[in-house]
C-alpha cells in the first residue's frame, strides 16, 4: 500500500499578523503535484488541518477547494483526515457524510458506539484490496471511548490496544496503517516547539503501546520530520509541509510511504520550495543592533520574505527606542516583511538550569492559544475542564 503522509498545515495561521493565504495555495499546488506524480492508495492527514478550532469563512472554503484539487489529481485516493489538538473536531467534521462521497474521510473523535464504547468498525478504512487505515484523531486521555472489559483506569493504552487487536484481524494479512495526532513519549527534535507540550501538557503515550499491528504509523503533532525513538520504518512524524515560525529551520514537505505486508517500508521524502522564506538575521546568539542592521544589508533574501532580527543586549542595556523602525524601515526598502510587533526581540538575558525565566512581550504575542494554556495549566495547576474552557474562551468557542 501507496500512502503520503503529510499534516499540520495550521490554514489560516499569520505569522506577526502577515496573511499567508498565497503561501497556502502554493503548498496545495506542490501537493496536488506529487499526488499526481506519485498516484498513491492513500493519502493521510494527520491533524492540525487549521491554525484555530474557529477558522474564518475564507480559510474554511479554502480548504475544501483546495482539497478538492488534491483529490482531483488522483481520484481513485482514498483521502484520510483527523483532527489535531488545533481543530475543532466537532467542526472539521461536520460534513463528512459529504466528504466520503469524494473519498475523504474525516474524524473529528475516535469513533464510538451509541452507548459511548468504541467503535473500531468505524475508526477503520478500507483501501480497497491495498491494506487498511486507522484513524486516532487528537484526543485527552480522559475521553477516549471505553473499550469492552477494560477497567477503565488507563483510557487511551487501552483504546490503541483494543484498535490494534480489531486491526489485526480486519487487515486480513494486508498492510495496515495507523493515523493519529499525539505526543509520544520518546526523545524528539522540539525544534518550532515547546517541549511543554509533550512532558506535562497533553497527555503522552508511549510508541510501544500503540499496537503491534501496523507496518507504519502516521503521526501528526510535532513539526520537525522524524523517526520516532529509533523505530526506523515504523513510527514517524511526517512534519510540517511549509514553516510556521522561525525556528523551524529544516525541510518541510511530504513523505511517500510504500507498506508491505510482510512490515517493511520504504520511505522517501518530497521537499516542497517556500513561497517565502523565514530569515533571522543575528542567528540564535544574536547580535548588537548595529551589526544587525549591516548584517541585513548583506543577507540574500528574496522580496516578500519574512525577516526577525536577534539582538543581543549587554546586562541593563536597554532597547534602543527607535531601533523597530530602523529595522523596519531597513526591511521595507527591500520589499521584506519585518516580522517584530513594537520591540526587537532579545536574546540575552539570565537563564536558570538553560532555560529563560521570563518570556519578553513579543514572544508571549507569538504563541499559540494552546501554548499559553499549557503554561498557564502548569503554573497554576489547572484541572483537564479548566484547560477547556479556557482555550474556548481564548479561541472564542462555545464552552
């Protein structure tokens, strides 16, 4: 089975409140293409499809014609899509009665039984005689449906447990696949990424206790593309197909993933080209402003890329008051986008233990909702309801 494995393409993100729409419909374009190319079974999304649970009109109907296209390019695709701790899984869903008629299926929640006990029949599908696909969307420990016989007490171990029994068999010997949007405990490259969100933010299952029955698992979650804990062919993080901050400086693409049914897996890489780029200028020790500035001038950039200067202060010096405007004024004379919102963002500063006490206001501007939940839910101790109700309230949910 002929599977691409791509996710997190956060739609609708703005970095320092730049549209990036135009950069969106580059990456489908790229993305249509290696459909095309590749003529895949399958194609699975594994979660975080839009930056917000609460996406606007534009970035939603943008998505449907764009995924449309994708499937266009290769038809006889089945197209699987789960929601990620970004969407809304309610919302993603809402029309996946429709979706299936052009072979995308969508899951928003583990799939359960009117009594709320777990579907496995319903979280599986079938890749006509090419294998199977079995789809986790993003879920808390707490809500995974119940599994018959189980106590109970260790929900998600033995939801993927009942899920890897039930795909063993439905496989019939075929290759099988699992999709799903989580943390798992294992030493990762958090590059682009709080390690917050996966030691103490969101529960974390082990990659061992995912099953045994999969050739290939498709995670979704952290950005940065890689093999999970050494599995080498088995357990992997596709990673994000375009940049969504500056500190992810690696390859973004999608990967092209061929499962036999005896377990081996063949695996290459397709690199997709950055409508923009992202350019830190004083690189990740910084600079003095002056340097900065001078060191623009002889950074090659290309109009329209995004531009973050790291200056470094000595002790007690302050920020010069109108070093943003100099810098922005020196971007703007190339065509750049200076991406800084009222102050340049520091560097230096006293660390305790390798980590920075304090977060400098531009950089609290930065984060996500989720971000800013899991620091405050640490710091205060907050309960599994209270991060709910709190990300609802910051992303303008219904709670």
């Amino acid at each position: 089975m002929k599977i691409i494995h791509t996710g997190d393409w956060h739609l609708g993100h703005r970095l320092y409140n730049y549209d990036r729409t135009d950069e969106e419909a580059y990456f489908f374009a790229q993305l249509a293409s290696a459909v095309e190319r590749e003529r895949p079974d399958a194609m699975v999304v594994s979660g975080d499809v839009f930056h917000t649970g609460t996406p606007g009109n534009d970035v939603a109907r943008a998505f449907t014609e764009r995924l449309m296209g994708v499937q266009a390019a290769c038809p006889s695709m089945e197209t699987i899509v789960i929601a990620g701790n970004h969407d809304s899984g309610s919302r993603l869903a809402v029309d996946k009665e429709l979706w299936r008629s052009c072979r995308v299926h969508v899951f928003g929640t583990p799939a359960a039984g009117e009594g709320g006990n777990a579907d496995f029949a319903g979280s599986v599908v079938r890749i006509a005689d090419k294998g199977v696909v079995a789809a986790v969307p993003f879920c808390h420990e707490r809500n995974f449906p119940r599994v018959d016989g189980a106590d109970g007490e260790k929900r998600a171990q033995e939801y993927f447990g009942g899920l890897s029994r039930y795909v063993k068999d439905a496989a019939g010997g075929l290759p099988a696949v699992l999709a799903a949007h989580m943390a798992v405990k294992a030493d990762l490259d958090f590059r682009g990424h709080d390690k917050i969100l996966a030691i103490g933010g969101e529960e974390c299952v082990d990659a061992g206790e995912l099953g045994s029955a999969y050739g290939y698992v498709a995670l979704g979650h952290i950005h940065c593309p890689q093999w999970v804990n050494g599995r080498k062919n088995r357990v992997r993080y596709c990673g994000t197909p375009r940049a969504i901050h500056f500190d992810e400086t690696y390859a973004h693409g999608v990967d092209v993933v061929t499962v036999e049914a005896g377990g081996s897996v063949e695996l290459k890489t397709v690199e997709f080209k950055p409508l923009r780029s992202l350019v830190t200028v004083g690189g990740d020790g910084g600079m003095a402003f002056g340097d900065a500035l001078k060191a623009l001038e002889g950074t090659p950039c290309a109009e329209g890329d995004y531009i973050r200067f790291n200056v470094r202060l000595e002790e007690g010096e302050p920020a010069g008051a109108d070093w943003t405007e100099r810098a922005r004024l020196a971007c703007g004379a190339r065509g750049l986008r200076f991406c800084v919102n009222n102050m340049i963002r520091n560097v230096s500063g006293k660390k305790e233990g390798g980590e920075r006490k304090v977060l400098t206001v531009t950089e609290l501007r930065e984060l996500s909702s989720d971000k800013v939940v899991d620091i405050l839910a640490s710091k205060r101790n907050l309960g599994g309801r209270q991060r709910e109700l709190l990300k609802n309230l910051m992303e303008g949910e219904e709670a």
